[in-house]
C-alpha cells in the first residue's frame, strides 16, 4: 500500500500520514516550532490548517486547527518494501533511552 522507498529516493510515493487537531490558539506556536524544526532539517509536517476550516476534505471542529503530518511507521513499510521482515508492537509502555540501538546496527 505503500512506496516510501521512492519517496525518499525520487521525491514521489505514497506514504504514511496522521491528520491531528489542535486548540486554534495554539496555531501559531505550532507553526513557529514546525518552522524552526525544518531549519534543523526535520520535516513531518505537511499542512496546517486555520481555525475550524476543513483540511483535505476533513471536518475541523470549532476552534481547532487540523493538521497532516508524517505518519510514525514510514520507516518501517520502507523495511517491509526492501524485503526485509519486520514486527511491529503497538505502544505498550516506556522503554529506557539506553537500550535503544541504532538502526545500522540491526
């Protein structure tokens, strides 16, 4: 259902997303801080709506903002798109930093 291999490698594919609400006063510290993310090169969000507008088509409700943005399991359908097996758990509980180990490693 997915191409995030070609995505990332030719700029065209279909990928993962999440559309969230926020509160509308909220707006402009999140467009703030999606801006000073992609100054350091982080890009996940894709649109930011305005203030109980319709964003793609999907209902926003009053005084809220819609927003789309990457979904967190790209990186894993690009795996499963190498040919690569993957398991995936549902968020469960907390997990110490330290025994998190780098992608290259596995």
């Amino acid at each position: 259902m997915t191409s995030v291999g070609e995505a990332a490698s030719a700029g065209s594919g279909m990928i993962l997303a999440n559309f969230r609400e926020i509160p509308a006063p909220a707006r402009s510290a999140v467009d703030e801080k999606i801006g000073q993310l992609e100054k350091a090169g982080i890009f996940g969000a894709f649109l930011l709506g305005n203030t109980s507008e319709p964003l793609c088509q999907i209902a926003v409700g009053l005084n809220r903002v819609g927003v789309v943005m990457l979904g967190g399991l790209n990186p894993v359908a690009a795996a499963a798109e190498a040919g690569i097996e993957v398991q995936n758990m549902a968020e469960s509980g907390l997990l110490e930093y330290s025994r998190l180990k780098s992608v290259w490693e596995l």
